[in-house]
C-alpha cells in the first residue's frame, strides 16, 4: 500500500470519528436538555458549580454545560470545582492545565480526606460511603464560598436505576437518585442534568473527546460490591432483553400510588364509592402493556 493509501485511510477514519462525535453529542445534547427542561434545573442569571472528578461522566457534564451555555435562552455561569484529596500520586496539573486550555473558570479545592479516610476505613473495607460524606461536605461549603446556586453532578441514568435497586432489594424502599433536589441542610440546590443519559453513551463521548481521565485510586479503584453486582445485572438485561433498562428507568416517572401500597401517598382508609366511572380506576389487570409478547416497550433514541 502507497504513502498516499495510507493517508486517504487516515483521513477517512479521522472524517469517521468527527462524524460520530458530532451524531453522539447531538443525542447527548438532546437528552441532557430534555432533563433540564423537564426539572427547571438552571434559572436565568444561575452560578453552576460543576463537580469534576476527573472522570468521564464529570468530564462529559461539563463539556455538555459549556455547549450549552452558548447556546441557551437563559444565562448562567459555569465554575469547574475539583477537590484534590491528596491520594498519592494524584496528578495535580491534569486538571488545571485542561481546564485552562479550555478558557473554564475553575477552582481546585485541596483537602486531605484521603488520610482520614484511611484511618478510619479497616484495610479491604469499601471507603466509598465515608469518602462520599466528607467529599459532599466539602463541596457544600465551597458552593457557599463561590456563591454558587447550583450544584451539578455527573450521574447518569444507570447511576439512578442501580440506587433504585439497591434500595429495593437492600433497603426495602422506593426510592432513587433525584434529578433535582435540595440539600439536608436546605441551602444547596443539586441537579444531575444527565439523568436520561446511559453510561455506554457517556464513555463512547469521552473516549471521542479524549478527556483526560483521572481514575479513582483511593482504595484501589474500588466500587462497592452491592452497586457493581447492580451494574452487572442492568448490562446483563440490556444484552438479553433491549429495551429492558430504559422502560425500568420511565417507570420512575410514571408512579400510580393507588396501586402501591403506602397509606402516605394515597388515601386507601378513606377511600369511598362514588357511583362514577373513573377511566384511571383499576386497570391492573389490563394487558394491553402486555401485548408486545416480550413484554418490553421498544426504546430507541433518535438523532435529529
């Protein structure tokens, strides 16, 4: 094969990769609007502390916010925030150096949680619980110092349907990540613009983008068992049975508390005939959800 072969192959995989960059972040985009528009999650005038870890799903937030920031009917600012929990061998300047090549104003917080962590933690233990607590801490008050109105996080839809199911078969509870709440203290207002967006497609992007990925070494790369068994079960789904994964996820948002059971959300006590038909009565043993024989709603993200 020629020089000039080599070089028309080269070319056509660069012209391939910016392709499927623009197509991915075009989804991406779409999704993370949606989310936001869905729950009002930035205001005109909005300061968003961004939380970036150093991952992909940070890196992937922030790039998104900034594309979006230019293009938004509503102004808001954006500050990038990394803490620096001094594990060893944590390379200081990646973030900084990227952050500046990219004109982002950005804040390296550096706080040694790492010696705590490890002095409280037993060797083998998961540290990610007490790692967590006292990184939010952290983050909070630095909000306040930045004057920052939100707080946004990079947690995607598989981050929010693993929560759902540990919660489930470890807690006994409905219960998941939200896109938008307030904080425990009711002064820090924290959103997750990726909630609609799937983990696969977040790697695919950062591989694309060539973020500069710093890995979490604070335990070794270690991810709670409970989550990661979470995890394997929802890719295991996705493999055997499309569609799975993202009707489970619409279904948090589609809650008919008369057909649960908790006396908190519905009145069943007070519960009366009223002589009237009610066309969004009881419907639970109607198959028309059932009439795919799979038993899954399709999902397919369309590109505009």
């Amino acid at each position: 094969m020629s020089v000039s072969m080599f070089e028309a192959t080269d070319r056509e995989r660069a012209l391939r990769m910016v392709r499927e960059s623009g197509k991915l972040e075009k989804r991406l985009l779409r999704l993370a609007g949606q989310a936001i528009a869905d729950y009002a999650m930035v205001a005109d005038g909005d300061r968003i502390m961004v939380c970036l870890s150093g991952g992909k799903d940070s890196h992937a937030l922030l790039d998104l916010l900034m594309t979006m920031k230019g293009r938004a009917p509503v102004r808001f600012e954006l500050i990038a925030v990394n803490l620096d929990q001094k594990q060893p061998g944590f390379p200081a300047q990646v973030l900084p150096e990227y952050l500046t090549r990219r004109g982002v104003p950005f804040h390296i917080e550096t706080r040694d949680t790492y010696s705590v962590v490890r002095r409280l933690i037993p060797q083998g233990a998961t540290a990610c619980s007490l790692c967590s607590r006292l990184r939010r801490g952290i983050l909070y008050r630095v909000a306040d110092e930045l004057g920052a109105t939100k707080i946004a996080l990079g947690h995607h839809r598989d981050d929010i349907l693993a929560t759902f199911f540990l919660n489930l078969f470890y807690g006994g509870r409905l219960k998941a990540m939200s896109p938008k709440l307030v904080s425990d203290d009711g002064r820090h207002v924290v959103i997750r613009p990726l909630a609609y967006v799937n983990e696969a497609d977040l790697a695919q992007f950062a591989q694309l983008r060539d973020f500069p990925i710093i890995p979490c070494d604070l335990c070794g790369s270690q991810e709670h068992l409970k989550r990661r068994q979470m995890r394997d079960m929802l890719q295991d789904w996705e493999r055997r049975f499309p569609g799975r994964v993202q009707n489970t996820f619409n279904a948090l948002a589609r809650v008919v508390p008369s057909h649960l059971m908790d006396t908190s959300l519905f009145d069943f006590r007070g519960l009366q005939l009223t002589g009237l038909a009610n066309p969004a009565g009881d419907v639970a043993f109607d198959d028309a959800a059932c009439a795919d024989p799979t038993g899954v709603i399709r999902y397919e993200p369309q590109d505009d």
